[in-house]
C-alpha cells in the first residue's frame, strides 16, 4: 500500500480525552475515531489489526475443535424471559422496540440463542461433544464508557459455548478452551495468566480469567512468577486427548495466581518471597463453566446412552477482539509509539523514501516495494512528500515491526537502512539483499 | 471436516415457512436458521458461504480501490438530524434510547457517519479521490420481512463511499465500481446486468442496479440477448485508466436493459425481436451517485486546486453479501438441491463413504481425505453410519462441486466415482488418480 494514497490520519497533537496509553496511540495512529460515547469506527489501519487479531482467534477456536457461526446482533426478549435474566439484566441491556411494539435487544451475550439454537436441532449425547462460536458485536450500555475500545459500548465479542453431556464431559471442553487461550494470547505476542474468578452460586473451580500483565494494566495482580517460564503448548497439541490437555492445565493453575478481588494472602505467603510478582493486569478473557443453568429452564436435554433425558452441561468462553486490539498496544509500546508483535502488525514493513521525488531514491524503493510484496509482505511504502523526519515518526507511532529506509546517501552507496521498532537495532545492507532478508515473511 | 463431527442439522422436511426455494434450501441445508422475524443465525455451512462471498466482495473493492474501514451499527441521532433525514426515513429505521434517553438507531446505510469521518480528517484534493467501505450488519425494521435472508430485518451490507472533488471526479470512482461490480459477481458464478435505476431529486444517469437472471426472481427485467456474451473485464483491468475504465462501462451500457419501472415500450420496440430477452431478476447491487447531498448539509468540504472550498461530490455503493448467498441459490439449484459456484461453495468436495465401518472403504477415504485435504481442497467427508442413498441426498442437497463417492464394490476393484454436482456427469477412476484430479484446488 502507498502511503500516498492510504486513509491513515495521523493525529499531531495529543487527543485530550484519551486518559490511558493505548486510547491516545490508537487515536494518533488514525486506528479509530469516536463516534458517540463508547462507539468507534475503526479506520484502515486499526481494520487490518483487528482482522489479525480475529484470524488468530479463530484459527485455535477451530483448532481446539469449535465450529463458528453467525448470531444476529438483535435478539428477541422472549428468549430471556425463559432463562431468567430479562428482569436481571439491569441498564447495560440496550432494550428496544420495534415497529410492532415488540420487545427486542441488542445481544450483550449470547447464552439464550445458542442455547435455543442447541435445543432446536441437537437431540442424542451422539452428537456432543459440541461448541458453537461466534465473533459478533455486542452492546453493553455502561454508565460510563472509557479508555476507548477498552471499555466501549458497542464491542467486538468472540463468544463460545460448549455443550456436553454430563460434567466430565463439559470439564473436558473447557480445558480445551482453557488451552487454546494459552496459544491465542501466545500468538498475539502477550504473556497470559490464568487466574482463578468469581463462579457465583454455580460454585467449582471452573472459572478463569486470563489476565496479561502491563504496566498500565487496569487492576492489581498477584502471581508466582514461574508463570514466565512456562512453556505454551505448540501448535501439535493433540485437543483430541483428553488427559494430555488436562496435564497442561493442571500445570498453568498449579502456581498462585489472583487478581485483587480472589487474593488469599494466606496463600499469598507461602509463595517464596523471591517469586512473587505483583503486577498490573488487564483481563483479556474470560472462560466460564455454568453447567445446567441455561439448559435447565430452557429445556435443553440430550438423550443419553442409559435413554434417559439429560439436560446438557454447558460453558462459554469469551474474547474481545477490539479490546484486546488496544491490550496489545498497552503491552507493547515505547514512548514513540506502538510496537506490534509481527502476528498482529497491520503491516510487517514501512518502506520509507526520505527523499521522495528523487529519481534513484523512487527508483529503489519501487523496486523493493515490488519486490517485498512478490515475496509475500504486507508493506506500506511511504511516497509521500513529507520531511524524513516525520516519515520516521510516524512510522515508528504506527509501529510497524521493520523499517526499511531508503535516502539519497545510502542509495549512491548502494545500501538501504533496516531498523528493528521493537529493539531500535539498525542495520545497514545492500539493496539487493532486501529481499531476502524478509524472505517469504519477514 | 468429517461429518460425524460437523453442526449440519440438515431438516428433511419442506419448512412450510420457506415461500422461495432459496430460503427452503438454505432452511433444509441447515445454512440458516430463523430468530425472530427477518432475522437469522448462519449456521456452519452457512456461515462459511457468507465468508467466501465476502471475501470476493473485499478482494474486488480493494483491487478497484476500495478502502475497508468497519463503523459501529448504532449510530448517533445527531449526525442524521444534521443531514436532514431523521425525520424523512420511516418506520424502517429501528429508533433507540440508551440510558442517558440519547435518541440513537440501529443504522439502516452509512452515509451521514462516512461523511462524518471524511470531514473530520480530509482538507484537500490533494487526498482524493477516496472510496472508503465497510462490511457490517444493518438493520431496517420491513414491515413484511420475508423470503429469509433475501429480505431480512437484520442483514449484512457492504457499502462504499466515494468521495472526490468534482462531478467528473465522482463519475470515475463510479465507473470504478461499475467495473468491481461486474468483476464480483462474474466470480460468484452469476450473470448480472447492470440497469439504470432512479435517481430521484439527484438526476443524471449515475445509478445502476446490478440484476441477476433467475428463474424465481422477484421482478420483471428486460434486456437485449447482448448482454448474455459481453466480456467481463478480468483481473488485470486498469483500475487506473480511467479512460479504459469508461470504455467498459460504456459497452456494458449500451444494449437495452430496464427494470419494470424503468422499462420504456418505445426503446424496447427499437430492440430487434430476436434478441428481446424478458427474464425474471433479482437486485444484488446497487451503485449510485449522489452529488453533495450529504456534503453540503454536512459541510463536507476540501480545498481544490483553485484555493477555494468545493463540497465533495459523493456516490454510494451496496452489495448485500447476506441477500447474494439467497440469490446464488434462486440462480443455482435444481430438484435436488444447491449447487454452488466452485467460488462460494462451502466445500469443494463431499468425500462420501458408503459404508462406514467396512474397514477397505474406511482406510480407503481416510487416505483421500489427507492426500486431498494437503492438496489444498476443502473436504466434508461424510463418515457418519447412514445409509448410501440418505448420504447421496444429503450431498446433492448442500450442492459442493465434486463428490467423491467410496464403495465396496469399487474399492475392491481399487476404484472411486467422481461426480460433478452440476452436470451430474460420472466418471470411475484409480484411487491413486483422485488427489492429482483435483490438484492444488479443484
């Protein structure tokens, strides 16, 4: 993409409502734009980032054996009266009605509709197990929306739901949650923790947040710092056995792990004291077993190999795309600007021609545009006008993983600079070798 | 994927809600499944139909020059009070208080909040032109929705905007989309003809309706019999060459083609009698041309080469990907079932085991379904317990291009049959021919 000709308005000034770092680089990096409170348009460059971060995610939902679908955004009451939580559900549930005076909503969550969607079709334990996903707006109508796609209104969820014939079975599938969300966040470049939450009157301990730790982070976290070094599991994880996804469980919930709300300092202190790590995090999932309490007064049973009725155990399992877009970047920033882990980065390399409207400078950085993006990269090549100076800036507050930097001086020599974000580390090469520095993908 | 796995609630009855065969086969192929009134969730098979044209719809708005945003589905009142047409749109716009008793709505098109963003970043001409585009769910409360998908209340809509600094300006973006257009729905395996549509207060001949040719469509089209063997213009077109871009619009302009409404007796009589082609249709796209209706109000502005400030000229451009995945069905099925485009299909190959559990058919498709699955085809092998003609119907039914069909018989013989779902033609051939049959994608 020529940066000539790509929407990317990059703000100068400092936008005054963003109160947290990844609100203010997203607004400057032209990312996003308000577009009422709590509601963003996500322009190309934020677009291309959450598109990333959805891939990832649903490339190890599938991989973990989770089907997706496609839930509309507006839901019909009716569902919610059944389960109990119309009359729960306080102001967030933006309640609507439509030209028949029908009482309608925009979805927050979607436990009733899969549930309805389950009970309509799925009748024999044969056809378990089963989990459903879908990556989906949402509306939550918060008191006070803020930190951008942080804490916003309208959301971009990717919501799951397994579906099992008994507890063993739904134990099982929210392990394999459990463990696609280690390699999600892993792909993405953050370091995740699982921590014990909240399970309400459901009880058991089969309920987790992940939590990535940022020094900006929005609560207070406690955790024994083996978690570093943990290894996540590969992509050859076999989700088909059982026992071995149990183990890498067991393994990520041994160490003590809590956020404020679940801290034990009893607990707390039995962790040696040169392994202690309290940190800022921000909660980027959440897993969650319910058991029958959707299932039960929706009426949604399975027959079992005994040709009984059994209502079915049940679990969701819950990312925000969009707010994660904004996590990232609070894990992962300097002081000029966003550095993307290459899996997320809207683009792997800027290509930047210091002195655009030089015959040699165009001349090289033609060729290596065409040259880069044969070999497969994604490239935004800056042909702008502008000084060299604000080229630099700007590339670095986008935060694209490589620079490739063609002046006038370099090319009389032959030579190209490439400048690492993450690490500032720069490099000077022959042009011809370019190429293949970055091979099929940087 | 293997069926025995796979969420595919296929439905042997006729669902006696279905009016139009495209809603009954979507229903029956378990692609879909009904919510509320004119509202739907795409189920797996569904759900990857709906993906594939999108991607088509993305690749070929990008190639033209399209830009992808994503703006939020509730919108502001404001901006729609700002443009005057708050008041004008009906009892089709779903109206909303949140709990701050803010007016907003479940926006039913986007141009007040593009032109929202435009006017908030773009100064100068230097910058156009512009096509900003989105893909995102709409809502429009029909007082009647039905024929499933194809007249839904929620459904998915992929509308650009071109913003440029004069009329002539704005009359090449849209014959830049004029040509996408073409380009996307040759690629879903539809004839579609471009007829002028109303303009309204705006005049001139900048609107079309892209209508494709189906049996079961909703309206009376005509047009010369030309249309049939125009060429469509093919990837390498010149997107900018606006002079080459004209010529084809030009060409794909000048046989007569008109809606019911639009049709004039007169000009249709000049039509020699032999090419009168009188067909039902079915709109999947529309593109339009609106001036500064929304710039001005909106004081959407730039300043021109002249120094002065111009209201951009602005055009709007929609393709429903929900509707389309209907439309190629009303287009493409027969007694049977679905037959889907290569390009759309959900899958390119039902691997179909005739006898699940007969340990030579077993080993037999389980080598198919790796070797094809490497080669880069998409698979559903059907292993489930059935009967050979219950999967039969099945296959035909969900309409993939290719089935590959693995019996006992043939399989003593070191045998598979081929069948091509649209000719229906048959062909036996060696288990070790079948994965290079197919090659890298069939």
């Amino acid at each position: 993409m020529r940066l000539s000709r790509y929407f990317l308005p990059i703000l100068k000034e400092n936008p005054r409502e963003a109160e947290i770092v990844s609100h203010r680089l997203m607004l400057r990096a032209g990312m996003i734009r308000q577009q009422a409170a709590g509601s963003f348009s996500w322009l190309p460059l934020g677009k291309r980032v959450l598109d990333k971060v959805c891939r990832i995610i649903r490339e190890e939902q599938n991989r973990a054996g989770g089907q997706e679908i496609l839930m509309p955004t507006i839901q019909s009451a009716d569902l919610w009266i059944e389960s109990g939580r119309y009359n729960d559900y306080g102001k967030e549930m933006l309640r609507i009605r439509d030209r028949q005076d029908r009482a309608m909503l925009y979805g927050p969550t979607n436990e009733e509709m899969v549930t309805d969607i389950f009970r309509a079709y799925v009748k024999s334990y044969k056809d378990l197990p089963l989990n459903l996903y879908h990556i989906q707006w949402k509306f939550r109508d918060e008191v006070r929306p803020r930190f951008g796609v942080m804490r916003s209104r309208e959301f971009l969820m990717k919501d799951a739901y397994s579906f099992d014939l008994d507890f063993e079975g739904a134990r099982a599938a929210y392990n394999r949650m459990f463990v696609a969300y280690l390699r999600t966040f892993e792909r993405m470049g953050l370091k995740a923790i699982p921590m014990r939450a909240e399970t309400g009157p459901i009880g058991g301990d089969l309920s987790h947040e992940f939590i990535i730790l940022a020094s900006t982070g929005e609560s207070e976290v406690f955790c024994h710092s083996d978690f570093l070094d943990l290894p996540v599991p590969g992509p050859d994880v076999n989700f088909e056995d059982d026992a071995e996804i149990a183990g890498i469980v067991e393994r990520w919930t041994a160490p003590y792990a809590a956020t404020d709300e679940m801290h034990d300092e009893a607990a707390w202190a039995d962790v040696p004291e040169g392994k202690r790590l309290s940190a800022r995090g921000i909660e980027v999932g959440h897993i969650f077993h319910f058991g029958t309490k959707y299932s039960k007064p929706m009426k949604a049973t399975v027959t079992g190999p005994d040709g009984q009725e059994h209502f079915v155990s049940m679990g969701s399992y819950g990312i925000g795309p969009s707010r994660l877009a904004a996590a990232i970047i609070e894990a992962s920033h300097d002081e000029a600007g966003i550095i993307w882990p290459q899996s997320v980065a809207p683009f792997d390399i800027a290509l930047i021609n210091m002195k655009a409207g030089d015959s040699e400078c165009d001349r090289i950085c033609e060729e290596l545009y065409a040259g880069l993006t044969a070999a497969g990269c994604e490239v935004l090549y800056d042909d702008t006008e502008g000084r060299a100076g604000a080229k630099f800036a700007t590339a670095d507050l986008i935060g694209l993983p490589w620079q490739v930097i063609v002046g006038p001086r370099g090319v009389a020599a032959g030579e190209v600079e490439v400048k690492n974000r993450a690490t500032g580390a720069r490099e000077t090469m022959p042009v011809g070798a370019v190429v293949g520095r970055f091979g099929a993908r940087p």
